[in-house]
C-alpha cells in the first residue's frame, strides 16, 4: 500500500513538473519604427510583441519565421508572435520626437508556443482571438480561353479569404438587405433614413480588396501522347479601408506561366485548370509566388485589424470653413483628452475643408461628443462612420474652439452693458424729441387761442 502511494506520488510530482514547464511567463516588449512611415503602428506593436516572446520564451520570431526585411514582413513577425503570446495589454504608446520614432510598449504573458503553426491555420487562431473583421471582395479578370473566368477568380480569392478565418460579405446580398430596410423606413415616413441607405452612406465591410487577374489558357500540346496545356496567369491586389479609402497594401505579382502537366483533364477542363493554378499562386505554392500572394494580403488585414483593436483606431475629422485658431485649439485640446493618443493637423482651409487625424481607442459617437463639447455646440456633426466624422457650422465659420463664441461671461456681460447703453441712449433723444414736439404743438395752440381772443375784442 505504501509501495502505490509513494508511486501515485511521483506521477503527481512529475505532472506538476510537467504542467509548470509549460506555464506562462509575463513579459515586456517594446518596439519602435520610423514614425512617418504608413504603417509605423503595425511595425511598432510587432517589433514589441517580438521583444515580450524574445523576453519571455527566448525565441527571436523574426529568424524563426525566417524572413529577411522586418519593415516588409512585419506581418508575419506579428503572426508569429502570437503563436507564443496568450494575451497582452498596451502599457504605452508614443511619439518621441528626438528619434521621430512611433514606441509601443507591451506586457504579455507568454505561452509555450507552436513555432510549425501552418500559416493559414495561424491566421485562423489569431482571427478567432481578435475577432474577424468583414471583407468584400472585388475582382475584375479576364482570362483568355475560359469563359465566365470573372467568377473562377473571385470565387478562389474568397475561398482562401475563408479558409484565414476572415469574414467575407456578398455585396448583393449587402444591398439587398439595405433596399428592403430602405422599403421598411419609407412605409414608416422615415424619408431620411430610407435615403441614407439608398445612397449607401452607412458601409457593411470593414475592408475591401481589390483585385485584377488577367492571363490566358494555352493551347493543347503533345509529348509521348499526352495532352497538356500551360496557363499564365497576372495577379494584382490590394487591400483597402473601407471608411477612409487608406491602402493598406499593394501586391503586384508579375505573370506566372504553370505547365500543368499534373492536371487530370486539360482537354475538357481548362476552366478548372486555371482555378487549380490560380489557387496555387494565391497560396504561395508556386515559387514566383512565395513571397507575395494572398496571404500576406490576409496578414496585412489582420496586422491593421489588430493595430486598430489594441492601439485605437486612426479616425479622420473634417471641419467645414474652420479659422486656423480654432484648429490649433481644438488639436491642443484633444491631445489632452483621455483616450486620445495622437492628433495630428493634416490639411488647413479656411475656405473648404480642414481635417485633423486622431489615434484613439473613442469610438466615433464619443468623439462627435469629445468635439462638441469642446467647441460649446457651435458646430454640428452632419456624418459619421466609425473612421470619419464630418463637422460644420450652420452660419458658416467655425470660430471659439474652447469656448463658443458667445460664451465667455466677460463677452456675455459686455454685449448686455452695451445693449442697455444702447436702449438709454435711444429712449433719452426719443424723450428729447418729443418734449421738443410737445413744446411746439402747445406754442402753436397757445397763439391760436391769442389770435381768436384778439379778433373777439376786435
């Protein structure tokens, strides 16, 4: 009996052994890029989550993942990292202007990590983690040979958007839904909204991305009486943010010619020969392709999607003939604000259109409140999507950013003292008038009376 419980008791030993190897270690990472490149963010979150693994696991992503130019393949250092990463919250995040360097600075806790994760397949966990963002897909081809390839393309590109996790939206679908809400707000005498959803102001995808495919099925050949065919095939892409129109990133792949010696049936079937290759090209799978296919483009997605999740997103504020005052207020005072980590003047036009950029985790609701508030309702918010707000002012120039115009007490008091003033003065020369009035009907009225009187002793 003894003999069993000493047993049971080195198995319990080993276990706990075993399942304190594998906890978590808490980290800190911090990362830095070049502030005015376009994706300073993204470099900077990546460059600080492989600083908490390299800290916490001792593993470097950056060579693990084998890439060569970290401002290219930040992507995929950032995927890496949360192979290792459970969960990870933002300390900090900064512009220091002595190095003109974007710094964030990150504390994680740090799991064992699955360092041979497929590539898709990390895409998926890291998407399921985050959330997934919504993506429409828009593909133009022209693919001599196959007819109907407009839809061979579009639907290969969605199949791998589908397969990273990624949540893809059918714009047919999108406006069909709008039109019958649209229907539903007119027979409620809601003409307003009916035509907000008409016009497509309010946007049911997150991204967009764009794609052209072009290329041709060559014709049969023969050897030891086989037949096969070659297919070349060009690919361009890029992802786009929905509410600002941002690139997020270009791919341009240059033509690629597959001999598709390995095709079951390039006679019958060259429509779905051209499917088979393209897949392989979007998937990396082809050589020419490694580097840059689709899934970097999905890596890109979801290295903006996750920089805009955790350091807040970048929100565009436009202001309709605001006075250069007023912009420079209004910007000093929202970089006060809690939840706001940047703002930037990015165009100045006292006559048109002015526009300040924002780093903040505020949603757009609570900006629009954050900006009115600052400005005493003086101006009013005429759109807004989660990326974009569109501020104007009835009468025209905005004006006391800080204060509305109007509503300082000093103003207020001296706009009344001089009302009154003003009141006195006008009621003082009406009195003297009519005394002066009064005065000459009662002299003409007393020598009226004299001359009767004298014509009566007459």
């Amino acid at each position: 009996m003894n003999l069993l419980l000493k047993a049971a008791y080195a198995v319990a030993i080993l276990f706990i052994s075993s399942f304190s190897g594998n906890a978590q270690e808490t980290a800190n990472g911090t990362g830095r890029a070049p502030a005015d490149m376009p994706s300073a963010r993204e470099q900077a979150l990546a460059a600080a989550l492989r600083d908490a693994v390299r800290n916490g696991a001792g593993v470097d992503v950056y060579s693990e993942s084998k890439t060569s130019n970290f401002t290219m393949d930040y992507d995929t250092v950032m995927t890496s990292s949360f192979g290792y990463v459970e969960e990870y919250s933002i300390i900090s995040q900064n512009v220091d202007k002595a190095s003109n360097s974007y710094v964030v600075e990150v504390r994680a806790k740090i799991g064992k990590g699955m360092p041979q994760m497929d590539k898709l397949m990390a895409l998926r966990t890291l998407v399921r983690r985050k959330n997934s963002p919504r993506v429409l897909v828009e593909c133009r081809q022209n693919i001599n040979g196959i007819e109907n390839s407009q839809k061979i393309a579009q639907a290969a590109i969605e199949e791998l958007a589908l397969k990273s996790g990624l949540e893809i939206v059918d714009k047919q679908t999108l406006d069909s839904a709008g039109e019958r809400n649209a229907a539903r707000d007119e027979i409620l005498n809601d003409s307003k909204n009916a035509a907000a959803r008409k016009a497509g102001v309010s946007s049911g995808y997150d991204f967009i991305i764009k794609a052209t495919v072009t290329g041709s099925v060559g014709p049969l050949e023969e050897a030891y009486e086989v037949k096969t065919r070659s297919v070349a095939l060009g690919v361009d892409m890029s992802a786009v943010w929905a509410d600002t129109g941002e690139t997020i990133v270009s791919l341009p792949l240059d033509t690629i010619t597959v001999h598709g010696k390995d095709f079951y049936d390039p006679v019958n079937a060259p429509d779905q020969m051209a499917r088979k290759y393209l897949l392989k090209i979007l998937n990396g799978e082809v050589p020419a392709a490694k580097d840059k296919n689709a899934v970097t483009l999905f890596r890109r997605i979801i290295a903006k999607w996750i920089t805009e999740l955790d350091l807040g997103a970048k929100i565009k504020l436009e202001f309709k003939g605001i006075d250069k005052n007023s912009l420079d207020k209004l910007a000093e005072q929202l970089k006060k604000t809690d939840g706001i980590a940047n703002v930037w003047i990015r165009e100045f036009d006292s006559k048109l259109i002015s526009s300040l950029e924002l780093e903040s985790r505020l949603d757009a609701q609570q900006i629009k409140d954050t900006v009115q508030k600052l400005n005493g309702g003086s101006m009013t918010c005429e759109r807004y999507t989660k990326n974009y707000l569109l501020f104007s002012k009835p009468d025209g120039i905005l004006t006391g950013i800080g204060k509305a115009a109007g509503s300082d007490p000093g103003t207020k008091t001296a706009v009344i003292a001089g009302g009154i003033g003003l009141i006195v003065i006008i009621l003082f020369i009406g009195s003297i008038l009519f005394l002066l009035l009064t005065g000459v009907i009662v002299y003409f009225v007393i020598k009226k009376k004299k001359t009767v009187q004298n014509n009566t002793l007459k």
